[in-house]
C-alpha cells in the first residue's frame, strides 16, 4: 500500500498540523496497541520517551489514551534519548517502544518513532500494517481490560550506566575537558551526567530547555556555540548531539567539525585494527562522501551503502551480519552496544579512542580527504510533486551528463520535511556548482 503517514523515521510534521495532530497520535497509539497485542494476551507493555519539546505533553498524552484503550500497559519515560527507548523496550520485556520525537527538526515539529520488542525499528511491512489499522479503526479493549499507565524515574539512570558500560572496565575520562551540547534536547541531563562521572571536566551547552529552544541555534546541526565555547575554554574536545541524541558531530580543540563520515571512517579502522569489525565492513548510505569510500578501500574493507536512513543502514547492517554503520549527519550505529544510532555513545567511543591512542581530536577526526561535496534543499508545499515536472527531469538528465565520469549527482526528497535535496560531489568544485543549480532552479520553478 501507499504510505500516507511513514517517512523514512516514524511520522512526522508540525505539531497540531497533520498528520502531528492528538487525534492521529491517539490513532497511532491504538493501531500500534492491536497490532503489537496480536495474541489476546493481557501481558502487554509499551515504553513512551519524548524530548523536551512542548507538544511532547499533547502526543504523550494521546498516545497513552490509544495504547490503554486497546489493553496496552504504557510506561511513561519522560525526556530520554531515542537510543534509550530502544534500550528499554528490550530490558523491560515491552512489547513496543515510542519515541516522541522530531530530531533535528525545530521544536514547532514532532513526531512519532516506533521500536519493536527487539529494540529496533519496525520494517516497511509493519509501519504500512499499522498505517492499515489506523485508517480501518480497531476494536477497543473490554472495560475490564484497558490498560494502565505507569510513569518510570529510573529510566534515564538505566542508560546512563548502559552507556558507561561501553568503555573499557577502568578507563576514566580524568584530565580531559568536554564541551557537550545537548540541544536543548532529550539528553540535556543524561550526557552531563555521563561524562562527569567518567571524571570529564564538562562545560555544558544546550542544557536549559524551554519548550521552544530545541536545535536553536545549538545541537549537530548549529554547531557555531559549541566550537566557540570549545575555544574559549580551552576544551580538548567537543560532543555535539540533536534533539533526541541519536545523531553526534564532533569538535576538536580548535572548534573543528568532524561529520559522521570521518566519525565512522575512525571507528571501522580502529575495529579492523583490533579484529573486531564484522564482515570487513562499513555501511553508510548513499550521501556519504567519496572520500570515505576511497579511506575504507585504502583501509583494505568495504563501504557498502544504502538509501538515506538509519533505518535502511540497520537493516543492512543486520542482514548483512555488520557492526558498524552510519550517516554523515552524524547518525552512528554500533550494534555491539546499541540497536540504533547513539550520539552519546558514538561521543564516549570517540573519547575513549583520545585516551587509548594519546592522540588529540584534531588527529582523530581527520581520516580522509573529503571530495567537494553540495548539498541544497529546496521546500515544496503539500500536493506539489516537482521532481515529476519534465523540466526538472530534463534537468537532471542534463546534469548527469555533465557530471559523467567527473562526479555524481544525488536528488531525493527527504522523508523528514517537505524537501527537496539537491546533492553533487566532484573534484571539479566548479561543474559540481553548476549542476546543482541547475537541477535548484529548475526545482524551484514548479514550485512559485
């Protein structure tokens, strides 16, 4: 069936707008109740976390009301990172986990995430099930059965040590001086607490959220603060995670930003280098740089690479028997220790690499020469469908050609936000320009 709610993370959408309405929330809750409740059982458990945006109480709430309707006992997280939803919903035995969340997104957004009992993300087939049940209805739980709520304090404490756990036994961070920027997201508390108890010297930013401040002008995707703080403390190193902490950049001493690409590129060499990278491996998706790909060939192992999403990364990763994985958004997936991106943890792997190797985060960071890369987004409204138009293809195709054997052309809508990306990368920084405004112009010509 055609997908009307899913994107490529959960829904998503400005809140109080559909499909980020209560009513679809609620909707959502009882679809995913019946679907996960299959068996008839009264045993069922669901865990809902959320980040620090306001309409996180309105779909909070909804979505305790459609789960309890249908029988499901909900078990309320608060203000956790998405990786510890995925966390608890193996270690409390649920048979479902929420994540109310938009990430990246600004805090006029949200959205829903779903885990399955494994901790994982749930697949096409079962998002486009529960998209089934939603617009079909399902039948209510018996008055004697509805199920109750239950609101866990502990939640963020039990990924917190999860997390500590990841790093050699004995290995302390004393001595070294941490900028971390939360965002002003759902790792506000949990990654200050982390790094002080490993003996970090931590100088926060991002920490005070207000309802309205998530990834304003902070966080992985504004990263200007956290590189001036870096500076003006004389911090060795910066750990820069998104609204829900499942995405990290990294910072050296000068403010210097390391992208996912250069994060994993370390990682995969390191794990070769002690022989416990599986499958001589790393995959990343389609919009990571070509230098990475050419490192890993150097490195003598394999970028094997998918459709843009942690999602389809995880599923290559699982299908394929990897351990590591990840985006150059800075999404970084290390299935030894979690079932989903991490920034917090991908931040303490780095960290733990600085303290092995001796070796400051301005070594660490640069793995590879990048190729010149553009990425140009262009927003469309609701109904429009630009990259039918036959102006935009003749466009395309022109770029391609141009392109060919020179670099590569990437065009996508994003499955997050209505947007079109618009992405070159080549060595000729000139013909790279030129082909994506050529594609941009003709993009946003459909949509005036």
């Amino acid at each position: 069936m055609t997908r009307k709610l899913f994107g490529t993370d959960g829904v998503r959408g400005t809140a109080n707008s559909y499909p980020m309405t209560a009513e679809m929330a609620l909707k959502l809750g009882a679809a995913a109740g019946r679907y996960f409740r299959r068996d008839g059982s009264t045993a069922h458990r669901v865990v809902i976390g959320k980040d620090t945006r306001l309409s996180g109480y309105m779909f909070e709430t909804a979505m305790t009301a459609g789960f309890t309707s249908t029988g499901m006992n909900v078990f309320l997280l608060g203000p956790v990172p998405t990786p510890a939803v995925g966390m608890l919903t193996t270690s409390m035995r649920a048979d479902v986990g929420v994540m109310i969340s938009a990430s990246h997104n600004p805090a006029a957004d949200n959205g829903i995430k779903f885990f399955g009992p494994d901790g994982f993300k749930l697949s096409d087939e079962a998002e486009a099930e529960i998209e089934r049940l939603v617009f079909e209805g399902v039948e209510p739980a018996q008055a004697r059965n509805i199920g109750r709520a239950k609101r866990i304090d502990d939640g963020r404490f039990r990924y917190n040590e999860r997390i500590k756990a990841s790093l050699p036994r004995g290995m302390t961070l004393a001595g070294m001086k941490v900028v971390i920027d939360c965002a002003n997201g759902a790792a506000y508390r949990a990654a200050p607490e982390v790094l002080w108890e490993l003996g970090a010297e931590v100088i926060p930013v991002g920490t005070t959220p207000n309802g309205q401040n998530i990834n304003e002008n902070c966080g992985s995707t504004s990263v200007s603060t956290a590189a001036q703080t870096v500076v003006a403390h004389g911090a060795d190193v910066g750990i820069c995670l998104d609204g829900d902490a499942d995405r990290v950049m990294i910072l050296d001493a000068q403010g210097r930003v390391a992208d996912g690409d250069q994060i994993m590129a370390l990682f995969a060499k390191q794990g070769a280098a002690a022989g416990s990278l599986k499958g001589g491996a790393l995959v990343a998706t389609v919009m990571s740089n070509l230098g990475l790909e050419r490192c890993m060939d150097e490195a003598g192992l394999r970028l094997e690479r998918t459709a843009v999403g942690d999602r389809y990364v995880v599923e290559r990763m699982r299908a394929g028997g990897f351990n590591l994985g990840g985006e150059q958004s800075g999404h970084i997936v290390m299935s030894d220790y979690a079932t989903t991106g991490d920034g917090l943890l991908a931040g303490l792997q780095f960290l733990s690499a600085m303290v092995q190797t001796g070796k400051p985060a301005s070594e660490l960071a640069q793995q590879f020469d990048t190729v010149p890369q553009l990425l140009k987004n262009v927003r469309y409204t609701a109904g429009q469908t630009p990259l039918e138009a036959a102006q935009v293809q003749a466009a395309i195709r022109d770029a391609e050609v141009k392109l060919a054997g020179k670099g590569r052309l990437l065009i996508r809508k994003s499955g997050t936000e209505p947007l079109i990306r618009v992405m070159a990368e080549s060595e000729d920084e000139t013909l790279m320009r030129a082909a994506v405004d050529s594609v941009v112009e003709a993009v946003e010509a459909t949509t005036r």
